[in-house]
C-alpha cells in the first residue's frame, strides 16, 4: 500500500480534499502547486509557475494556471477540470470520476467515467523548466478522444489577471502543439504533445474564479483568466500521450525518454523519512554557478536567515554534503561582500540582519559535525575568522560587543531585527531589543566552536585563545542576565530602560540546544522544564506561553491580525529540532523515547496541508491546524536534522519503519 494514497471517498468530499496540497519543484526554482483534485484555491497555485530574473529576480509568475482534460466517448464530454467560480460556484466538478490519487512516487490521478479508466501522472524535470504531463487509457470500450483547454495567466504569483484587451491572442503552430505569450517581456510558453494534436483556436475569458484560501485571507481573491482554445487527440486503449509545457520548444519524440529518465531519479515517498528528504530538494535552487535555499512555497524566497539556518538539516540531514558546500558558498560570499563594504544582496534578502552571521558560523559548526573538524578548517577557517573578527571589531551596523562582559546587544525597536520579524507600518509587532537571549547563546556558541576548531592550528592559535577567554568572560553575565528566579530565561533585556522581559517564548530553547550553552546541567534542565510545560505542542514549540499577556494560538484573520498573531502562540516545527538537542544534552540516552514520540505529531502532517511536507506555523492550540507557506524550509529541516541526531544514539527512529 502507497504510503500517500487517497481514495475515491476523500477525493469527492471537497471539504476534505481540497485543504490538501500538493508540491513539485525543478531546483531551478519554477513550481507546481495545486489541490490533490486539481482545484486552485490560491493565487500562487499554478501548473507550471516560474521564476523570471530579468524581470523581478526570483519571484515566481503564473504562466500556465491549469490544464482541463475532457474525455468524449460518443459525442459526449465528461469534463475532468475543477474551478470555484464566484458565489462559491464549483464547475465542472471533474473530482466525481477521481478514483484515487496517489503521491509515492509521481502524482498520479486515476479517474473512471463509465467504461473509461483513464491515469494523469506530472513530473517536472530537474533543473529545466518544464512540467511533463503524462495520460494513459487503461481501459476503455469504444473510441475515445481527449480535449485540453490551458488556461492562462502569465503574471506575478502574489498579483490576479483580469480581463484586458492588450493580451497577445496569437498561438504559434510547434511541432505537435503551440507557442504563445500573452504580455511582452514573459517568455513563450510552448505546449506540445507526444503525438500531433488538433488545434481549435477558440479564445475566452473565463471570469470569476475565486480562490478559496485567498478569500480566508482577506487578500483579493477572484480572477479572470484566457483560454486561448482547445487540443483534440484521440487515444486508444494501453496507449500514453504526454503532454509538455515549457519555456523552449522540445522535440516530442523525445519526451516519452525524457519521462522515464527523470522519473527513475525519484525517491519514493514510502515513509516519513523519505517524504521529508523529497520536501527538502525541493528548496534547492541552482541558477548557473550560484545555489541558493528557497524559504518555503509557495511564496518563499531566498532569505539569509533561513539559508542559513535550514542549510544544514535540507542537506547533510540527507547526505547531500556537495549540495551544502555550493549553497553556503553563495551565502557566504554574500556574507562576505557585506562584511567588506555593506554590499547587500539583491538575491539573498535581509543579508545585512544582525544574527546572520552567527547563524552562519553555527551552519559551519553542523558541517563539522557531520563531515569531521578537517574538512570543515579546510573549508571555512578563514570565513569563520573573518565572522568573528567583524563581529568583535563592532563593525556590524546593528550588533554591539559589550567590552566589559563580552555578551552582543543590538537595537530592535526601530524594526524586526529576530526571526521573530511581524511588523506593521513598518514597526515590529515584538520589538526585541537590547540582549536578546539567542543572539547571546549563539555568540557563545560560536566563540567556543572557534576555538575549539582552530586551536590547534598555528595561525589561528592565538585568535582561538582569545574567542575562548571572551567565551568564558561571557558566561557568567549571561547567567546573571538572562537566568530568572523561576528557573527560565528572560527572552531579552533592554539595558536602556532595563525592562527584562518575562514571556516565556522558545528563544530560550535556542540557546540550551545549542552545543556550548553557557548554563550547566541543571540549569539548562530547569529550562527545559518550562518549555516543556508551557510552550511544547505536538507540532513544535509554541512561540509565546499560553500564560503570557497576548497569547493568539490562531493565525487567522485579516492580513493584520495574522501579523499580529505571527510570533504571539503558533507552534513552529523547527524550535523541535532545538528542543530534541536540549533534551537529549540534559537526559542522554533516557530521552531517546520521548523525542522519538514527538516525532510522531509531525508524521502525521505527512497527509495533511502540502502532503509530505510541513506547514510553515501550526495554531498553538488544538487541533493545531496548519498555516501560513505550505511547506517551509526551516521545518523540513530541523525535522529531519533531529532524525539523524536520533540515528547517532543508535536507534531506528519510530517514523523510519
């Protein structure tokens, strides 16, 4: 049995089937995102979406929205396409002859009309852009014909079309299909087919589509889009036509190879394990000699941060130690170039963020403890000293070394400067200032893996003595810092008006988890405690207490009360990750179990929302629906990186079998 399989039951039942997601990816950075019954219900769902850089960077465009199939068995149509048109209206309810959908392997859609039982299995192929559709006629009495009207959209992903007459009516004839481009400055779009179809040039404007999740929002959310006409292709029993949609014409005999090439490179989705290492390729994003980390879909894009922070977990996690090496390479550069003369990235935002480069040393720090301390000095000591000499030499804009106690301080009332980044009109929701308790647990922590890492290299001896002796003058103050008399840590301490603030958030999880933490056992236990009371979740770490003044466990609402809601109580699957690490440093082999158990909350994720992968927030209270991008990097990531860390203490974790 398919690990991912849904049935005919689900599949009719649109309150049930249409909350589930599906994601395909090229690593180049186009897209297929849709419902499991192929009805669109955001503005960034798309069958073939793609990033166009000379137009906007990496922001993903809407070229071709769906493409409805309809089977004609004498002379009547049984149309397979689904659309919600204004009022709630769904036509032409193609989920009824769904039979089943599975997600192992390939998306694959089986549908029965009558006598017919006919297959749709999509593919993108790595690193191109183009979406390989391919149709198979399992069973079928009489002669049969397959019509498909593309409808088109060609426009930003976050924007809607509307109906216009400056639109390009003009179809191309290619070989076994068309060329078209709706706006100058897009590329030609070229659908073509295995065997030659009939065109039927026979445009429309089909008005009114709604999109369910947009209405949720409180975004704008009903659109119009152009069908330019129709293919005609009859199809005989046991025989397969693929259809291809791409930005370059292809020769169509080539496509049948072209399928089973890629598809033979899969990983089948067979457990969750797989399910996650399939979701964290997907964030790869490889454009000529640069490589980047995507932050989710289906609106990510390439943030420092999150590159950082998701690298280690979407690549060594999964073995792909070369993938790490090209994507922190880009990011270091990048980094770097800052460092040297405040160039920020147009590629990679918020690059200039004061936490980045201490997310980045802690990157290098996962690469040693998966690759070995020589290749990780080989490859990163001087990145690692530049870091941390820019940062002692306070010539970060935005992050002070304290030259008395050693601890960072930054300002963060003027905007977000955390992960921890709602703002509105500009200003942060939670204006952390002043001695953030991650930023200090990360500094120590990179200070001690410095040393510890290059101390016995000659040219850096002496450096690394003295990041070990800032280390150690840091680490009592930040004791007496952050450490309260109810055993947790203060989230930040603003040494302006010298408010220490109480909330009990995860930041505090941040800094026990890492691998030098400047509390001892008991302490980091103590901790430990109080998150696990007040802030643990079958869904990862809630980001503020229930006990604490303005909790909202639900990202619900307008754009401002989910603004508002963002970082004041939904759950965030990768603070477990953090979690398992400061559970497994205080209990040792005895909380192998437990961390093994809460693995299971995310399994079960695995056919929720985008199936096989991991929402970006879950409501801090139950159900613990989730929300926001439908599958998010850093989530997949630390997941899975807490999955090896349970393989380390030789133990098959639960979700593996």
């Amino acid at each position: 049995m398919s690990y991912l399989k849904f049935d005919k039951n689900l599949m009719i039942n649109l309150e049930q089937s249409l909350p589930k997601e599906m994601l395909r990816t090229n690593q180049a950075g186009a897209y297929h995102c849709t419902t499991v019954v192929g009805c669109n219900t955001r503005k960034q769902h798309g069958l073939f979406v793609m990033p166009l850089p000379q137009m906007d960077t990496y922001r993903p465009h809407v070229l071709l929205s769906s493409l409805d199939e309809t089977v004609i068995q004498h002379g009547a149509p049984f149309n397979l396409g689904l659309h919600r048109y204004h009022g709630g209206v769904y036509s032409p309810n193609g989920h009824k002859y769904i039979r089943e959908f599975d997600c192992e392997n390939v998306p694959r859609t089986t549908y029965r009309v009558g006598g017919v039982i006919l297959t749709k299995e999509k593919i993108f192929i790595t690193n191109e852009n183009r979406l390989l559709i391919r149709y198979t006629l399992v069973e079928a009495h009489s002669p049969t014909t397959l019509e498909f009207r593309p409808f088109l959209a060609f426009r930003d992903s976050n924007e809607l079309c509307i109906a216009n007459d400056q639109l390009n009516r003009d179809c191309t004839p290619v070989a076994n299909g068309i060329a078209t481009c709706m706006y100058p400055g897009y590329p030609t779009l070229y659908m073509q087919f295995s065997r030659k179809p009939e065109w039927v040039n026979d445009g429309h404007w089909y008005k009114d589509i709604e999109y369910v999740k947009d209405l949720e929002r409180g975004v704008p959310y009903t659109e119009d889009l152009w069908v330019p006409g129709y293919f005609k292709i009859p199809i005989k029993k046991g025989e397969s036509i693929i259809f291809s949609a791409g930005v370059e014409e292809i020769s169509p005999r080539s496509l049948a190879h072209l399928y089973e090439k890629e598809i033979a490179t899969r990983t089948n989705r067979t457990s969750f394990y797989n399910c996650l290492k399939n979701s964290a390729k997907q964030f790869y994003l490889f454009s000529g000699d640069e490589a980047y980390m995507l932050s989710g879909y289906p609106w990510g894009v390439i943030l420092a941060r999150n590159t950082f922070m998701s690298l280690p977990g979407n690549t060594l996690s999964v073995h792909h130690t070369a993938d790490f090496e090209k994507i922190m390479g880009t990011a270091s550069r990048a980094l770097e170039r800052f460092m040297e003369n405040g160039y920020k990235s147009t590629h990679i935002l918020g690059i200039d963020l004061p936490d980045i480069p201490l997310w980045a040393v802690r990157a290098v720090q996962q690469y040693a403890k998966t690759e070995g301390a020589e290749a990780a000095r080989k490859l990163y000591a001087p990145f690692i000293e530049k870091v941390l000499d820019y940062i002692l030499g306070n010539n970060h804009p935005n992050l002070h070394v304290d030259e008395e106690s050693g601890m960072v301080s930054t300002i963060g009332t003027d905007y977000a400067v955390s992960w921890m980044n709602s703002q509105i009109n500009g200003k942060p929701v939670i204006p952390r200032t002043g001695y953030l308790v991650e930023f200090n647990g990360l500094w120590y922590n990179a200070l001690r893996f410095a040393a510890e890492l290059l101390k016995d290299v000659p040219e850096y001896a002496e450096k690394a003595e003295m990041w070990a002796e800032t280390a150690e003058k840091m680490k009592q103050p930040f004791v007496d810092m952050f450490l309260n008399d109810y055993g947790y840590l203060y989230d930040y301490v603003d040494p302006v008006t010298g408010f220490a603030s109480p909330e009990v958030r995860p930041n505090m999880v941040i800094a026990i988890g890492l691998d030098y933490c400047p509390l001892d056992r008991r302490q980091r236990k103590g901790v430990l405690d109080v998150a696990t009371r007040e802030l643990l979740t079958p869904k990862g770490l809630r980001t503020l207490s229930p006990k604490s003044y303005g909790y909202h466990p639900f990202y619900l609402g307008s754009p401002e009360e989910r603004e508002i809601s963002l970082h004041q109580g939904p759950a965030r699957p990768w603070l477990m990750g953090f979690y398992a690490d400061a559970y497994l440093k205080v209990f040792g082999f005895s909380g192998v179990s437990y961390i093994d158990r809460m693995l299971i909350g995310f399994e079960d994720e695995m056919t929720q929302g985008c199936i096989g992968s991991l929402s970006q927030l879950y409501d801090g209270n139950p159900p613990f629906t989730g929300r926001g991008a439908i599958s998010h990097a850093t989530n997949v990531a630390e997941v899975l990186r807490t999955i090896r860390t349970l393989k380390k203490f030789n133990v098959e974790p639960t979700t593996q079998k």
